[in-house]
C-alpha cells in the first residue's frame, strides 16, 4: 500500500477532517485517510487522480492544489507568505484605527431621547460593540466551511435581543439598574478573553484541544448554542447597555424599558450581522485567507478585552512610560492646580508632588461628551465624578508616591496619574 500527503487550507477542527474524509474516501484507490493538522495522510493503491482529488476538496470549499501532493511530508512545510501577513496585517490595522477613533463616541443617552433615536443610538454605537465583545460574536458566527454560518449568526444575534430586551424591562419594572460589582465584571471580562484566546489559537492550528469539548468547533455546536452564548452576552458589562439600563430605570414601566433596549439592541445588529457573515462574500482560497484574518482578528480582540479586565484591577502595560512627557501641575498659594481638556477617549496621564492638596480642573465641551468618558473614576483617592459641559473640580490630596490608574466607569479609557517627591518640582518649569 502506497502513501500520499495532502496539505488542505481551510481545516479549523475535527468536524472539518471528517467532512474531507468522508468526501476523499468515495474516490477508487484510496483505502484509508489520517490527519496530521492541516495534512491528510492517505493511503492508497494502484494509481490516483490528483485532479479529482483536487476537484473534491474545492468542492467541498476547502483548498488544496497539485503542488500540495507529495510523497514527501517534509516537502509541505508551510513557507513564510509575505503576502498573506501584509494582507491580514493591513486589515488588522484599519480595523483598530477605525476602532480607536470611533468605537469610544457613545452618545450620551438621557430621558429626552426618542424610540427613533434608540435604534440610531444602536448603529452609532456598533463599533464600539465590536470592540467590547467582537471576539464573542466573531466566534459565534465563525464560518468553519459549514453550510449554516447565517443560521448560528441569527441564532447568536436572536439570543442578544431578547437577553437585552427582557433585561431592559426588569430594570423598568423593578426601579433599579442590575449591575454586578466592578471587581466581578472584570473578572468576567477577563475569564471571557482567555477563552477567546484559546478559541482563536485553535483556529488558526496552533494550539488543540481534542479532549476539551469547549474548545471542540464540531458539528454539535448547533444555532441553538449560540443562541445560549448570545443570551449570555446580554449579561456582559457593556457600557452603551447600562447607559440604556439608566434610561430604562428612568422609564419605570416593564413595557417601555423592554421596547428601548429592544430597540438599542436591534440597532447594534446590522454591523455585529455583516462582521459574522463577512466571510460567506469569499469562496475558495479567498474565504480560507478571511478566515484566518477572522481568527487572529478573534486574537486581537480578546487581548484587548483582556487588558481591559485588568483596568478593573488597576493593572496597565504602558512600556517605556515616562512622566516627563506627563501634564504637570502647578503652585498657587497652598494647593497644586493640573488643568486639561476632555477628549473622545483620553483625560491626561499627569504628575504631582506628595503632600500637597490637589485641584484637577477639566474643561469639558459638549461635543466632546459621550457615553464612555462621562464619568471618571480614581480608585486610589476614592473618586467617582460625573462630568457635565463646562469646568469640572476633583480634589484631592495624594499622601504616598507611586503610579495610580485614572479610569472611565467601562474601563475603556485609562490614564496615569504619577505622584512623586522631588523639591525641585516647581522649579522645572519648561
């Protein structure tokens, strides 16, 4: 008996090996098929047909070509494709920076909003929902060559609608807003991004998992699964949702509360729709390329949601962090004044002196006022401010030195404050 190996692109989990096995075992000569990652082992006898083993595989919308058939394994050693990294780095690049300078412009939802505006307010607020759960909703929807992508993307979607919906309407009801511990939902945040992590590590063949179901993409994961994860996700911390929690509470009836974040909800889903099916405009090699960009864009993400679950702890990585380039306050009279502009998504990493009160002034437009950076937290000093158009105060006295985080209420946005002993301070005015 003979061997051939076959290296096929597109191959994300077990289901995906036995549905090229299943169709490559139907072709005469081939006697039994094994898998070693992305290489099926074939053994065979007599003559093969590398053209109808080809034809097979495209099929059945996977990809292979003649020079991937060999009797030499070490002939399939997958190359360095330059173009394929700049392609999916490009894409990665445009997606954060669209996401950086959009995703942190919620609008400021108050009691004066209309049922119209809610559902505007939802495609407003699209972006930042990818950059806040992107990771869960690529997964939900990720397109494994199987034939009901749009299926589970409905089913996913459905799930968020009706969690968002029936909890908008409890907080109607009941008067007050359901909100979890800080501590708690950051834990959440962070327990949800390792399992993204490992999901997006196991569909890119790096990493496997064939003894942990929850890391199995197998064919039993049907819609009404990720219906269930979509339920789920409405019990994320969400920014623009507690913000519709407030409006809800403010409804004070089931009815009202239920139809705003029905609304709100129904307004997220066009874009979450068109990220989850995005791969089913490609065929062939194409979609197999989207899919590995989906998969590390799934990586992408849940670091990032894993970093903002640190917020919550007051962990950061800020590298070759220097307080020079830091806001500096300044001396009047017996207290040190720190003044700075709100912006979308940044307050100001700034510096003080120990033992002196502190008077924080931010000056803030109304354009520049949105749902995420509304309100700000300092930990350290026990803190929590809202901020309105105009100048807002924060007093303070720092009493010990060291590096203390400077958060909004999502922990979207953080910056520094560096507090430090130095009698020269005021005298290096630049």
């Amino acid at each position: 008996m003979k061997t051939i190996y076959i290296k096929i692109l597109g191959i994300h989990c077990d289901n995906c090996r036995n549905k090229i096995s299943s169709t490559l075992i139907k072709i005469k000569n081939i006697k039994d098929i094994k898998f070693n990652k992305n290489i099926a082992i074939i053994k065979y006898t007599g003559d093969l047909n590398k053209e109808q083993i080809i034809s097979s595989i495209k099929k059945i919308d996977y990809y292979t070509q003649e020079d991937y058939i060999t009797d030499d394994i070490n002939k399939l050693k997958s190359p360095v494709v330059f173009k394929e990294i700049f392609l999916t780095l490009s894409i990665i690049l445009i997606f954060l920076t669209i996401y950086f300078k959009l995703g942190y412009k919620i609008p400021v939802i108050s009691e004066k909003i209309s049922y119209p505006m809610l559902f505007i307010t939802g495609l407003l607020t699209s972006i930042h929902c990818i950059g806040m759960c992107g990771a869960i909703n690529l997964f939900a929807t990720f397109n494994n060559n199987e034939k009901y992508n749009l299926k589970k993307t409905i089913a996913y979607n459905l799930g968020r609608l009706i969690s968002y919906s029936i909890i908008g309407g409890l907080v109607g009801l009941l008067g007050k807003v359901l909100s979890i511990n800080n501590k708690i939902n950051g834990l959440i945040i962070i327990v949800a991004s390792i399992v993204m992590l490992f999901m997006s590590l196991k569909m890119l063949n790096i990493i496997n998992f064939k003894n942990i179901k929850l890391f199995n993409l197998n064919k039993n994961f049907k819609p009404k699964k990720f219906f269930l994860i979509g339920l789920l996700n409405g019990l994320m911390p969400c920014g623009p949702m507690q913000a519709m929690q407030i409006y809800a509470l403010q409804s004070g009836s089931f009815l009202k509360g239920f139809l705003s974040m029905f609304l709100f909800c129904l307004g997220t889903i066009p874009l979450m729709l068109f990220i989850g099916t995005f791969s089913n405009f490609f065929k062939g090699k194409k979609r197999i390329i989207i899919n590995k960009i989906s998969a590390i864009l799934i990586m992408t993400l849940s670091i990032l949601m894993f970093f903002r679950g640190l917020n919550t702890y007051g962990v950061n990585f800020k590298i070759f962090d220097s307080y020079k380039n830091y806001t500096k306050s300044s001396l009047k009279n017996d207290y040190q004044e720190i003044e700075f502009d709100l912006d979308y998504n940044n307050y100001k990493d700034i510096v003080i002196l120990r033992n002196i009160p502190v008077k924080m002034i931010i000056n803030v437009k109304e354009e520049y006022l949105n749902g995420c950076n509304n309100e700000i937290i300092i930990n350290e000093y026990n803190i929590k401010k809202h901020l309105e158009a105009g100048k807002n105060v924060i007093e303070f006295t720092p009493t010990k030195t060291g590096e203390f985080q400077m958060n909004c209420w999502m922990n979207m946005i953080e910056n520094k404050i560096k507090v430090i002993d130095d009698e020269n301070y005021f005298r290096e005015e630049s």
